[in-house]
C-alpha cells in the first residue's frame, strides 16, 4: 500500500454549495460532530463561485475542521458538476452527498451507514426518503409531481430521488454517464450500470438561511426535459459480465 492509499479515508462527505453564507459554516460542524471519532472521513466542499460569503465562511472553517477540504469552481457550473469535481478530488472509498443549505441532516450519515452494512455487495447506492419534507407548499407539490412521474417512467422504486443526502461507492459513480442535472437521477443511473439501490427515511429540515435556488416551475421543466434524456440512456444501456483468462506459460522443449 502507498503512502497516498494509506491517508486514504474510508468515506468523504462531499457538499455542493452556491450562495449558502449562514449555512455551510454550521453544516461542515454538524459533520464533524456527527462523523469524528465514528468512522475516519474527509469533507469536500465545493463553492460552485458564490457571490456571497459562502467561500469565506468555509475558509474561516478549515482553521476548526482540519478534515475540511475546500474547492472553488471559477465560474458557476451547477449542482451536479460541483457534486461530480467535489468526487474526482474526494480520496475516500465511499461518498455522501448532502445538500449545502442545510436542510438534510448529517447526522443521518450514519443511518445510512448503518443500512450498508447490511446490504449486499451489489447495492451501491443508498438514498436518503424525506418522508416529512419541511419546505413550502408549492415546492412539496412540484416535487411529488416530478417524483411521481420520474418513478413512472422510469420504474427506478425511488419515492424521492431529489433528496441530496445520499451515500454510494465512489467508484460505482464515476463510472455512471455525467450531464447537466444528473444528480436528480442517481438512483436509476446505478440501476442502468447493473447495481442495486435502497431508499431510507431520513430527517429533513427547515433552511437556517438565504433562499432556494430553484422555481417550482423551474424546476419542473428542467426535470421534464432530463426526463427524456435519461429514458434514452436506460433504452440504450448494454451490461454485460467480462471474464479474463489468465496467461498460460509456455512450455519449453
């Protein structure tokens, strides 16, 4: 083992994060208190060029957190490609995502932790269930409606896909095909490469600060138009099993 694959952690809490001053500071130390002394871990925030303090703020937290790791995109990218910088920078084996507003709770990490242990190896992916959703009525709306048609279509049995509190193997992700919004179809991706997925309760929570980043019609067109690009990767998708036969030595006369 190298010295790199021996710093190595075994999970790394990756966070996306546009214009959440008031937020990211306090979430990197519920992390921290939900993770230290459980289980070694990194985390990985991404500032996706906020106009704001966020990127401040996360500075100011490294000098708390020496497990905090900060990136910063140079120009606005969106949620899904910080999500997929925030994993090609992470060292650890193990990925969770959560949300940089604050509205999922670390501390369900370790439920989903937990629920890993007991699942087979060919499950990577584990996604977090707000079965109590703690924003507006016409957010909650929107994402039923979208939720509802996506698990239609898609036939992906994820009652909530647009939770962001998720954990999966980092490998297993970086192997799935990256577009824009690719974040809101994790569970049917890892489906599409061959591997299992498992929703689970989890808390969710009213925003400390600023505002979404999202309309409710907004978002549903985005959805609707992704909508239609997944449905042709799932059509297209070929898996196959590959076997390899080891060389045979020579034998000499």
């Amino acid at each position: 083992m190298s010295e790199a694959q021996a710093h190595r952690p075994p999970l790394s809490v990756v966070v996306p994060a546009f214009n959440e001053q008031g937020n990211v500071g306090r979430l990197v130390d519920e992390v921290a208190e939900a993770l230290r002394g459980r289980t070694a871990f990194e985390m990985v925030f991404v500032d996706d060029a906020s106009k704001d303090g966020t990127l401040d703020e996360l500075k100011q937290a490294q000098q708390r957190h020496p497990e905090l790791r900060v990136l910063s995109h140079a120009q606005q990218s969106g949620q899904s490609t910080a999500i997929r910088n925030g994993i090609k920078a992470a060292r650890g084996e193990w990925i969770a995502t959560l949300d940089g507003d604050g509205q999922n709770d670390p501390a369900d990490i370790r439920l989903l932790l937990a629920t890993r242990t007991i699942s087979d190896a060919g499950t990577k992916c584990f996604a977090g269930w707000r079965t109590t959703r703690r924003d507006n009525a016409g957010k909650r709306i929107s994402s039923r409606v979208a939720n509802a048609v996506r698990a239609r279509l898609l036939q992906d049995a994820t009652p909530d896909t647009g939770c962001g509190l998720k954990l999966f193997e980092r490998e297993a992700f970086l192997d799935l095909p990256y577009f824009d919004h690719m974040h809101r179809y994790l569970p049917a991706l890892f489906q599409r490469a061959g591997w299992k997925t498992v929703s689970v309760p989890v808390n969710h929570r009213e925003r400390g600060a600023g505002t979404s980043k999202y309309t409710n019609f907004g978002r549903l067109l985005v959805a609707f138009a992704d909508l239609r690009g997944v449905i042709w990767l799932i059509r297209r998708a070929k898996r196959t099993a590959v076997k390899e036969f080891p060389a045979v030595e020579s034998k000499r006369a």
